[in-house]
C-alpha cells in the first residue's frame, strides 16, 4: 500500500493526465463530484479534506517564521495578490473571453497559492520553509482578499455576494486548516506518520475534482480549448517569470527566488473551481479555468522541479 502511495506522489501529472482521460471518454464517470449530499457541495467537502491535510502538517512555528522573514513574506504576498489578478484580467480581456471563462479566470488569479507549492518547491530545491509560510499566510488572509478583489474587478459584470465567498472560504480552507492544525498539536506523531500519505490523498481528491469538472463541462472544453489552453499557459508562465523577476529585484538568494516564483504561479486552483460552482451557478463554464490550471500547473510544474533541481545542483 506504501508502495502505491509513492507512486501516485511521485507521478502524479500521469494520474492527473489519467483523470483528464477518463472524463472525457466517460464523463459520467466523476458527475458525483458535483452532486450535493445532505444539502452539501460534494466538491467543497473534497476540497476541505485537501486542506485539512494541509493543516495536519503545519504547526505554529510555521507562522512564527514569518515573523523572521518579514521582507521575502511581503514581498510574496503582495505579488500574489496584486500581480495574479491584475493578469487573469489582462488575459481576460486580451483574449476576449466570455463572462463565465472570465469569472473562472478571475478567480485562479484571486485565490492564494496552492498546496502543491510547496511539494514542488522541495523537489526543486527551494526555501521549503518560506514556501510553506506564504502558503500559510496567503490562504488565511484569502477570505477578505479573494472576495474584496473578486468585487473590484469583475463585481460590474457579475452579480455576486462577497460575504457568502468569504462564509464559503471560512468554512472550506479555515476551519479544516484549524482542525488539522489542532490535531497536529495535541497528536504530532500521529500527524507525523500521517505525512507519508497526505501527499497522495490530497493528489487524489484533486483528480477527482478535476474529473468532475472537465466531465461535466466536457463539450464546452473541446469547444474552446485552444484559446483558454492559450490563457491558462500564459498566465502561468508569465507568473513563473514575473516571480523570477520580483524575487531577483527584492535581493532574494537563488532558493527564495525560485521559491517566490513556484508560489506565484501555483494557485489553490481547487478552491478557485469550488468558489465558482457555489458562487456562480448560472455560469457553469466558470469552472473550466481552475480545472485546466490545475491540470496545467501540476503537469508543468513537475518538469520545472527537476530542471531547478537540475539548475540548484
């Protein structure tokens, strides 16, 4: 069974590429993903399972140590929230897309960085360390964030509550991060031998999520593929090199400056699918964008880490 967890974590853009596959010729496969149980979103539960591992691996010096590096903190944040969304609606607009690709597009470019960051940050070589606190630090001030720079940009063109997005990040990515959190303090090493798992059932449930998505919405993929492929790329990409670019301004060493770079370009790109089911229900392509960048990031970001590692050597 540890053998197989391994394996998923160690390819996980095949397991992903997998997922793509299955959903597009059985796209009936993963429709249970977007069902609701009990009045429940089955894609936020998936989502809070993510984070809720995520929780189970941090512990409270994490926070402390942004106290530490204050400067590579800011700095990182900043660009998250400031860079990221100003290109999605560039892209947007350069692109000319419809208002639901936009509003998916917006929101990749407004939730913080993904989890996935910091896996990819350790396999190439990065400051782990300040990887894990801008993760930290970018997803528990993003219930303000995302729903405050959702409205500014896109709150004209889509009728939106920011409250219910800020309800719906609290209860999606705060209160599992907490719970981990908590159970990581009083039981650490049982959250420690937890660890060699996490990674994979994390790895799993963003399948899943991807799977329900690009199923559910396969015709409008095959439809549109080239041109929002086109964006996705673009903004990741521009978010790897702006990163580079960022970093090597604010005086960075060669691990930061990798490591703000990763975080740029990584988002909870989960979360951004998530958000734009609940919240945008009329706009069912909406969630397309987060799918495909998470496909995108995971499947890219795996070859970076070793061209990095490669670079770091």
């Amino acid at each position: 069974m540890k053998r197989i967890f391994e394996f998923v974590e160690k390819y996980f853009f095949i397991v992903i590429l997998l997922a793509v596959a299955i959903s597009l010729v059985y796209p009936n496969s993963f429709t249970w993903v977007l069902s609701t149980y009990n009045g429940i979103n089955i894609i936020n539960l998936l989502l809070s399972i993510v984070l809720f591992t995520m929780g189970t691996t941090l512990k409270v010096d994490d926070f402390i140590n942004v106290f530490k590096n204050p400067k590579a903190i800011a700095v990182g944040i900043s660009a998250q929230y400031v860079i990221m969304p100003l290109m999605a609606l560039t892209l947007a607009s350069a692109f000319s897309l419809d208002t639901a690709l936009t509003a998916g597009l917006i929101l990749v470019g407004t939730v913080p960085g993904g989890t996935a960051s910091d896996v990819i940050t350790f396999l190439a070589k990065g400051d782990v360390a300040l990887s894990v606190s801008l993760t930290a630090v970018s997803t528990v001030i993003s219930p303000i964030l995302t729903p405050l720079i959702t409205l500014l940009l896109i709150g004209n063109q889509i009728q939106f509550n920011p409250v219910d997005m800020f309800i719906s990040i609290i209860e999606i990515v705060i209160i599992p991060i907490i719970i981990g959190l908590i159970l990581n303090y009083r039981f650490p090493d049982f959250c420690e031998r937890l660890k060699v798992y996490l990674p994979t059932i994390s790895s799993i449930v963003i399948c899943l999520i991807i799977g329900g998505v690009i199923g559910a919405n396969k015709q409008a993929i095959l439809t549109s593929s080239t041109i929002i492929l086109i964006v996705i790329a673009l903004q990741y990409f521009l978010a790897m090199l702006l990163g580079f670019v960022i970093g090597y301004l604010a005086g960075m060493d060669r691990k930061q400056i990798i490591t703000v770079a990763i975080e740029l370009a990584f988002q909870n790109s989960g979360l951004s699918t998530s958000l734009a089911k609940t919240h945008f229900p009329n706009l069912s392509t909406a969630t397309v964008p987060g799918a495909l960048y998470s496909v995108f990031q995971n499947f890219v970001g795996s070859i970076l880490a070793y061209v990095f590692r490669k670079y770091q050597s």
